[in-house]
C-alpha cells in the first residue's frame, strides 16, 4: 500500500513530528519559536515556506509548523497532521483582533469555541449550524497554568472569519454583540477537523489590534514578541505530552 506521506505539502515522516504541534500562522514565528525555545530543533518540512521544526522542551519532544492563513490553509496543514502523521493535538498560537474594549491590546484570548461566517462546515453535511470547540482538556490545563503565570488572559468565543477587508465594514464588530471576544482566520476550521479526527485542538490567540479603539503591534512585534502565548502554549504542550504517555 502507497503512504500516505510525504503529502503535497509535508515533506516527512511520522516519526520526525511529535504528537504535538504549535501551529502559528507566520512561517517565521515558527522559526523564531524554535529557534528561541527548543533544544535540538530540527527543520521537518520546508515546502511552500512553511516551515516545521522539531524539538524538545523540557524533555517533551514538541513541534511547530506553520498553517499559513485563513480556513483552507489550516484546513490542509490540520488534517494531513492528523490523519497522516499520528499527531494527537494541535495548539494554535496566533494574533487576534479585539472586539470589545474589555480584551487589550496583548493579552491572551483562549478560544473556549470558535465562530465562523466560513462555509467550513458544510463538507460534514450537517443538517443544521455545528458549533467548533475546543478540546476542554487542553483549555483546562491552558487556563491553569495561565493562571500559575500570572498572565492576563480572556476564556471565550473567537470569531474565525473568511473576509481579512470586508465590504460591510461593521460586519465584523456586530460579533461582539453575541459576546465574541476577538477575531481571526483559523480556530473554526482546526476545531472541525480536530472534531472529525477525533484529535485534541486548542487556539491560543494573542491580541495584537483592536477593532474598537484602533491600537496595532507590528508585523515584527506579532512574529517575535508575543511569548507569553509561545511559553504557555509550550508548556501545554509539554505537559500534554507527558499526559499522552501516561506520566501524569
């Protein structure tokens, strides 16, 4: 029988990816979160820029990789880690906008469900609206060691939106009546097929403009300087990883 690896878009084996991947949207974050933080990383995948490396932190084998943006991006990157390389959970590490003056300007937002104007979801042939959550063990344990670190972090709804420049310019912000916290381009389509894969997934997003009161980081300052969200995700991974092997 044919493998089903190296895809069209991960070139590599099962073995070289660790059942846990940071995803990032920016190719270079994930370059800078190996670079920074783990020990022996080693360079995976490369295809299309996408670059995904392999490491350990703490002892705990751990990758990152890339998912590029928007829906279909994350959609493939996602599900060829799941179903063809026996990745177990998937931690989203990304910027976010701010829909409310109650989430500022880079603090986290943990995305406890993920909202979507995105027709995603239609490929399941559901009869009626699914709602993408995610995996509540790795929201709980994020919310704990938050909470150890001292971070200033939101549990909530994320809007994953199909439209960066919308024609309706309030479109985006009418979300934050239903109380949406902040908005994106890939929790929703992650949550889904994690959801279809029977796999674990969580969005850890930090916020790095709001919608309300008009305040933005920089490109550089989103690739390099949002480590609260790397170092937590890093021990989520860490300790989920621990947890997969029966340690905890």
């Amino acid at each position: 029988m044919t493998k089903p690896y190296p895809t069209p878009h991960i070139h590599a084996e099962p073995k070289q990816i660790a059942k846990t991947v940071l995803m990032p949207g920016d190719p270079l974050r994930a370059e800078f979160v190996a670079k920074t933080f783990l020990k022996d990383a080693v360079l995976f995948n490369n295809v299309r820029g996408v670059q995904g490396y392999t490491g350990t932190w703490n002892g705990v084998p751990v990758s990152v990789m890339a998912s590029g943006m928007g829906m279909p991006s994350i959609g493939i990157y996602s599900y060829e880690l799941y179903h063809f390389f026996a990745v177990e959970n998937i931690i989203r590490i990304g910027s976010a906008g701010a829909l409310t003056e109650k989430v500022g300007l880079r603090e986290l937002v943990l995305g406890m469900g993920a909202c979507t104007n995105s027709a995603y979801g239609s490929q399941f042939g559901l009869r009626g609206s699914y709602a993408p959550i995610a995996d509540f063990s790795l929201l709980e344990t994020a919310v704990d060691l938050a909470k150890e670190k001292g971070l200033s972090y939101h549990v909530g709804n994320l809007l994953s939106s199909d439209t960066f420049y919308d024609d309706d310019a309030e479109a985006t912000l009418r979300w934050a009546n239903m109380g949406v916290l902040a908005v994106e381009m890939e929790a929703a389509a992650l949550y889904m097929n994690a959801a279809r894969a029977g796999k674990r997934a969580l969005a850890i997003c930090t916020v790095s403009d709001s919608l309300v009161t008009g305040e933005a980081t920089t490109a550089q300052e989103r690739q390099e300087s949002f480590t609260d969200m790397m170092t937590l995700a890093l021990e989520l991974a860490a300790k989920q990883g621990r947890r997969d092997n029966g340690q905890i």
